[in-house]
C-alpha cells in the first residue's frame, strides 16, 4: 500500500492559509491538425461557413494515444516544472473532463499515479466547458482551508470522441487537449471568489444521448443563454475580486466561438480589452479550453506574472463560473 506523501502529511496537520495562488501552467495540444476543409467535407459544408459561424479555423484531434488520461499528465507535468515543484508536493489532483471513455475507473486517479504522485486524493469533476473554473474554485477552497498545501488542476477532453462528424452543429466545432494549473498556498489572495452557478431547466441544450452516444446542442439557444443570462456574471466576479473590468490585462472566456467571445468584451464594457482567441486554432476544448488559453497567452508574453486576468466557463449542464486569478 503507498504510504501518504509528506504534502499530504502536513495538509493533514490542520489551519488555514490567508490565501492561494497560481504558480505554474503548462498544456497539451494534440499533433494532428484537422484544417477547416477537412472538416467541412465531412459536415457537409463550405470552409468559409464553418469560419464565419463559429470563427474555427483550425483544430487538434488525438490519435489514438493520445487519451484524456495520457494528455492530462503531459499538461500536469509541465505545470509542475512551471512551478519547480515535484509529485510529491502534490496531495490532490483535480481532473476536470467530460469526455472519459467509461465513468470507472476515475481518470484523476490514473493521473496522478502517472505523474508519480503517491497516496494523493484524485477525483474526476464533471460541470462541462466551465469543468476547469470550478475546479479552480475547489482547489482555492482546499488550500486556503488547510486541507491541502498543492492542488493540481487539469482540464482534458478528447471530444472528437463525442460528436459525430457530420454534423455540422457539433463537428467542425469541437476537439481535443488538455491544460493544467498547480495551486498553492499564499501570504494574500491571488485566486479570487468564484462566482458561479446553473441553469439545470435548460440541461437538454448540451447533452450525450445515451443512445447513440454523440452529442448534441441546440446551438442558437445555448448562443442566447450565453449572450443574455450571464451578463452579470463576469462583473460580479470583478466585484468579488475588488476591481473593475478596466484593471483587468485581459479576458479568458470559454473559447465556445468567436461571436459569443465579441459580445462578452463588449458586455465588460472596457475599449482594448485583450480577449483571448485560442479557439480559432484549437477549436472548442470544453474544459480544456480555459486553460488552454490562458497557457497561451502567457506563452505569447502578452500577460505575465501578477497581471489580472478573468477566467469565465460556461457550458453544458448549463453551469457557469467566473473568477479573477494573477497570472504566474
């Protein structure tokens, strides 16, 4: 039987901490390139289309094996370097994902064991495309309850998996990675209060038949609810944080598509915003997606440490959940 490891020891050990940070990001995309006409074949459509409807112009599908599993430890490592912290600082991993091939075993477990992370507490959390937020907002909660000193949280999806190709309300939209963060104890807050919640009387809107086993979305309702129903979220996350949208270095949204990224900013109300765009590369990565972007932006040198940035998810389910962080 693994003995507990000594991060693990000392989070048992009791007392709180004042606050938590970010200290290290790191990702995964996978190597296959699927271009718009590659997908616009299989949908049925134009090229053109799928770019001016969703604004996608290229994105990644595993191969096979590249799984939710062995992508999430890619990103889990280079987040650990990222913070120069070892496995065995870690004492919970958190994977956010809604894309595991079977619901048993957990593919939180599996990951830390990868990363050699002995004894930790592992569990899967499943609130869709906002799956990484909230489990920011776990770890946050965690650290700064004493329970833990590092919490690992990933975000890895391999929906191509998931959608049928040929339909062109789900394939040419969704793909595949993984991104991770380690969260750790700070003197003051660096993560800040979530703001988050759901909407489970539109829960049809984004769902996997239990049939067929694809998904499907109603995607102009989904695009209202966005559009409409969270408004206030993302200034009530800036509330909680004590700043206003105008301190912000930048945006990092869900990357669900272009449209619905250019009403948020304009929700925000703040000229010159820097918005991340990484789905028009990546594609829509669910709960990968959020810290997909964030990792590249700070790989771009366009944010960097201490800068403020706000993270917001939102997806099926519908579940949604915003918050300020520093960048690392």
């Amino acid at each position: 039987m693994h003995q507990p490891s000594q991060a693990a020891v000392a989070a048992t050990a009791g007392g709180t901490q004042p606050g938590s940070r970010l200290t290290g990001l790191g990702a995964y995309r996978p190597e296959r390139v699927v271009s718009n006409e590659q997908a616009a074949v299989q949908a049925g459509v134009d090229p053109e289309w799928i770019t001016q409807r969703v604004g996608v112009r290229e994105r990644r599908h595993a191969n096979d094996s590249e799984t939710v599993v062995s992508m999430a430890v890619a990103a889990g490592k280079e987040a650990l370097g990222d913070a120069g912290a070892a496995p065995a600082d870690v004492d919970v991993v958190v994977l956010a994902t809604c894309s595991m091939p079977s619901p048993m075993p957990n593919g939180a477990a599996q990951v830390a064991a990868f990363l050699g992370c002995r004894a930790v507490a592992g569990f899967d959390l499943n609130a869709a495309c906002s799956g990484f937020s909230h489990g920011l907002a776990v770890a946050d909660a965690l650290v700064r309850a004493g329970t833990a000193r590092s919490v690992l949280v990933i975000g890895s999806e391999r929906m191509s998996d998931w959608v049928t190709p040929t339909d062109r309300n789900t394939g040419p939209i969704f793909a595949d990675g993984a991104a991770a963060a380690l969260v750790q104890p700070s003197a003051l807050p660096h993560i800040f209060p979530v703001a988050w919640g759901s909407d489970g009387s539109q829960a049809d809107l984004i769902k996997i038949d239990a049939t067929s086993g694809h998904m499907e979305m109603a995607g102009r309702k989904v695009f209202r609810w966005t559009t409409s129903a969270l408004a206030g979220v993302m200034q009530t996350a800036c509330d909680r944080a004590g700043l206003s949208p105008g301190h912000l270095k930048a945006l990092i949204p869900h990357q669900a598509n272009l449209r619905i990224l250019d009403i948020l900013q304009q929700g925000l109300n703040v000229d010159q915003l820097l918005v991340a765009d990484d789905v028009v590369q990546a594609g829509n990565t669910c709960a990968a997606s959020v810290p997909l972007a964030f990792h590249a932006l700070r790989q771009r040198g366009v944010i960097t440490a201490g800068d403020p940035v706000l993270l917001f998810g939102f997806g099926a389910g519908l579940t949604y959940a915003a918050q300020v962080v520093h960048c690392p």
